[in-house]
C-alpha cells in the first residue's frame, strides 16, 4: 500500500494497478489513486490501457486471470519503464 505521508506517484499507480482492478485497495489507497490519474494524463492513460488489455482478453471480471507470478513479473517490468512525474 502507499505510504499516505507522502505525495502520490506515478510509481504507486503502477504499484497498485491489480489492486485497483481487482478492487482491493483500502479506501484512502483508491482515493488517492482516482485523485491522481485525474490529474496525470499519463498514469490515466496507463490504467484505461490497463483495462482494455483485460478486457480484450476477455478476463476483466476474473481475479485469477493475473497469477501472483505474472503480477510480480509484471509490477517489475511497469517499474523499469515508468518516468517520474
């Protein structure tokens, strides 16, 4: 989860992607997220490219179509690419 001491990045919504679509973030996690890709064309961007991924694949409703190993494998690919805002 994202320490709520500090600002909202980029990095967290990249962190909290299969949180945020599985709809398991606290309340205080979503709410920042849904603030900051309000205000981050880039990180919207990224989440509705998230989305419509899963949804092509037909599996947006499935909480298991992500495997904790693909998940991981994934968060550390986002990682790499993401720029700071």
């Amino acid at each position: 989860m994202v320490d709520h001491e500090h600002m909202f990045m980029c990095k967290d919504v990249v962190e909290n992607i299969t949180d945020y679509i599985d709809k398991e973030l606290d309340l205080e996690t979503l709410s920042e997220l849904e603030k900051h890709t309000g205000e981050c064309p880039e990180c919207r961007s990224f989440v509705d490219t998230y989305k419509r991924m899963l949804d092509l694949a037909g599996k947006l409703k499935e909480k298991r179509f992500v495997t904790p190993e693909i998940r991981n494998r994934l968060k550390t690919l986002l990682k790499s690419k993401v720029k700071p805002c």
